[in-house]
C-alpha cells in the first residue's frame, strides 16, 4: 500500500494538485489553469492528467484521488451526488472509480453532496473535500463557511451535514465587472476597506439588491461617491446581503471560514460587521488533511 497520495481539486478554471503523505503533509504541489473547460473534452482528461504527473516528482505507483467539477456532467465522468445524510467521515468508502482503462484502480472521483428540503435541493462538489479535513481538525459541529464562485454555509452535526445554502456571491460579481453599466467603475481596490463598509451599511438595510447596486453607479455619475470605492462597495454590498440572508442561522455560534487569506479576511470583517464570532481555517491545511484520509481509509 502507498504511502502517499495525489489530491487534484480540479475546478472549472484551474487545477491544484498536492501529493500528501499519511500525516498529512504536502511533500509537492502543482498548480494551473486547467480547470474542466480548458481540458477540451470529456475524452481530453487522461492525457491532462498525465501530464500533471510528468510536472510533479511522484512514486510511479501514487494512487489519485479528484475532488471538484471533474465529476460533474461535463467533467471527465459524472458522478452521483451523495445524500447529505452520509457522514462526512465515510467519503472514503463513497470513491467512484474512473472507468478510464489507462487509470482504472488508481484514479478515483470523490463524490459531492445533495440536500433536500422539501422540493428544493441544493448542490456542492469540491467543498466536500473540505469539509472532510474540518472534521478531521476537530470542527465537527457548527457553521463552516466556504466563500468563493459560489459561497457555502454548511451546518455539520457531529461530522454530518445538516443543511447547507449556496450563494452565488463571487459569480455574481465577476459578471458585474466584465459587462454592463457597471463594469466600467470595478477597476479600483475591491478591498478598500471604507467601500468595503460602506456596501455592508447599505446591505444591512435590507433594501432590494438591484436598487443598492445602481445607487453604486448613481452615485459616482453623480458624484456623490468616489469611483474609486465602488468595486469594494459593490463587494460590501454582495458579501452582506450574502450574510443578511445566511447570518442569522449562526447567531450565538459562530462561523469557521474556510477561505484564501484576502477572500477569509473580507468575510471576517463581515461577521464581525453583524455581531458574529469568526475563526478562519487554513485552505491548505484542510484539504491536506483532507487528502490523507483518503489515504488512511
């Protein structure tokens, strides 16, 4: 049996992979921007994945575990969602075996989750992976959020997901800064930290969303406001209506993020914005953590 292991999130726009040892550490990690739409095909993956091989110094026999899109319907192989109900800690027996002839017995598909509410569902692949290396680290009960394209807040019941939203919060954004009439004033700081507040101000206000963010654009073509604050504002405004709708679930208890440092950071300032308690994880220690695991099962 390895010793090692290759974790590979492969997201839609970029890859990172890292090969881990059964402690946990990264011994090497690769990073780049073959996400799922730049490998070209579903019969395009095993050669991207050979080549992340041939990049990295790997033991000839190091098994693979992917977590993230390539197992969604346009990802290499689809891959069912698991219900929400199955532990966190039993991802490891869940592996769905890539059918690929070239990599069959060694590449596997972590499975993402499904919950159901009534007739509504919600959806996570990738997170997972994260979420397993929370439980591992001891966050075994509570909120753990994940910001990012599409923001997670996840309530976990001794290492079982309760419920879980999405919030579309960073898609949001990069479509606002690459079209439309607000495209044009996005270029400033995004992390300038009085437009920043002052977006939080205006989301806590509870007014519709559409109407705060053209107040943006109203006023700096007015100017009321400075251009140059309004991409951190219209940041301010997304980040908050994101916790105006999620943050009171959380009341008394706290959230965990799980986030890069400056995407981590703007979501601490905004919990504490609404009175809440933050701890931030270390992306690269949870799914380190994550990996070895797959690793121990």
């Amino acid at each position: 049996m390895s010793k090692q292991i290759l974790g590979i999130d492969w997201g839609t726009s970029n890859r990172r992979a890292y090969l881990i040892d059964q402690s946990g550490a990264c011994l090497a990690e690769h990073e780049d921007s073959q996400g799922m739409l730049a490998v070209g095909g579903r019969d395009k993956f095993g050669a991207s994945l050979a080549g992340v091989l041939e990049a990295m110094p790997l033991p000839a026999d190091v098994p693979v575990i992917m977590s993230g899109m390539v197992g969604s319907a346009s990802g290499w192989q689809e891959v069912n969602y698991l219900d929400a109900s199955v532990p966190l800690e039993q991802l490891p027996q869940h592996l769905a075996a890539v059918t690929d002839p070239a990599w069959a017995g060694r590449a596997h598909i972590v499975p993402g989750y499904v919950y159901r509410n009534g007739a509504s569902a919600d959806v996570m692949r990738g997170e997972e992976t994260q979420l397993l290396g929370a439980v591992a680290l001891g966050h075994r009960d509570g909120w753990i959020v994940l910001p990012g394209t599409h923001s997670k807040w996840v309530l976990l019941r001794d290492g079982v997901i309760q419920s879980f939203a999405t919030y579309m919060t960073g898609e949001l954004y990069a479509m606002l800064s690459k079209g439309g009439t607000l495209a044009a004033m996005m270029e400033g700081d995004s992390a300038d930290a009085e437009g920043f507040t002052l977006g939080l101000n205006q989301a806590a206000r509870n007014e519709p969303l559409s109407n705060s963010l053209f107040r943006v654009r109203a006023g700096v073509v007015s100017r009321s406001a400075p251009a140059a604050q309004a991409a951190a504002t219209i940041s301010g405004l997304l980040i908050g209506a994101e916790f105006a709708a999620a943050a009171r679930a959380a009341e008394g208890q706290g959230i965990a993020v799980i986030g890069s440092p400056a995407l981590a950071a703007r979501y601490g300032v905004a919990a504490r914005h609404v009175g809440l308690k933050c701890t931030v994880l270390d992306p690269h220690q949870v799914y380190c953590t994550a990996v070895s695991q797959f690793l121990k099962a």
